[in-house]
C-alpha cells in the first residue's frame, strides 16, 4: 500500500512540476499588458514570430510606438510595409545607427536609435503624451536581461 501511495505521490508531483513548467513558458512568451504610461497602453512581448507581432501591431486601434531590435523592425517591415501607417515611432534598441529605407521615412517621422533597451525607454518619455499604443518586443533573452530595466520604468512612468 505504502509504495502504491508513493506512486502516486510522485505522479502527482511530476504533473505539478510539468504544468508549472509550461505555465512558465506560456507566461514568458504571451504578450504582457502593463497599464497606461504616459497616456500609452504599455504592452511587452518577447520570443514573438514575425507574423504574430504583424498581426497583432494591425489589430491595435491606436498609433504604436514600438520599441525593438533593428533585424526584428526591418524583418516585420519588409514582411508588411503597410503597417508603417499603424506605427507612431520606432525606437530601435540594439544599434546606435538604424536607417530605414527611404520610402518608409514619409510615413514614419520618428525613428529613433539607442545602443541599450535602458536608453531606448528614457527616448520614450520624449514622445508624445497622446492616446497610443508602446510595445516593447525582442527574444526572450532581452526580456530576461531588461526585465528589471522595464520594471523601473513602469514604476517611475505608470499613470493608471
């Protein structure tokens, strides 16, 4: 009966740890509501698929302003270049130096370049305080290495 029991016991425990596991990747890789910072519903999301993040930037009602890495901007541009009317700004995260194509410059007048995601957040306190969208995106190494970065901002900047 004892070993039974113990059978048991440990089938139980390996389903709890199995589910705890998958919890863990499902809440690292869902896109993550913050509330509103500066007037901007903040969202972050990372370990994200190209045509997940094309999808989701359409189906926001309101300007992004999308914080990013620079192949993750020019992989999901030139995928869909007609999401260019739904981004308000671009601040690029991962390259001091970030040129965008010339026909993409007249729909997009702010694009920004930072070499930290540090640097990138202080940028987004200079865009405009108007009802919008921030989405903070990358793999989920960035996640990990910003995370206490993107804490401290929603902390300093939360405005609801």
């Amino acid at each position: 009966m004892g070993t039974r029991n113990e059978a048991h016991i440990n089938s139980a425990l390996q389903i709890l740890q199995a589910r705890k596991e998958t919890l863990d990747r499902v809440n690292k890789i869902q896109m993550r509501p913050h509330g509103k910072i500066m007037e901007k519903d903040l969202f972050t999301w990372f370990g994200n698929s190209v045509d997940d993040l094309i999808q989701t930037i359409s189906s926001f009602p309101d300007p992004v302003h999308w914080v990013a890495k620079k192949n993750e901007v020019l992989q999901v541009l030139e995928e869909k270049e007609a999401l260019l009317t739904k981004l308000g700004s671009i601040i690029v995260y991962d390259s001091a130096q970030f040129s965008i194509p010339e026909k993409w410059i007249k729909n997009l007048p702010t694009h920004i370049a930072v070499s930290t995601m540090e640097d990138a957040l202080i940028m987004s306190v200079t865009l405009p305080k108007q009802k919008s969208v921030m989405l903070i995106t990358g793999n989920m190494k960035d996640g990990e290495e910003n995370d206490k970065f993107i804490k401290d901002f929603i902390a300093a900047y939360r405005t609801v």
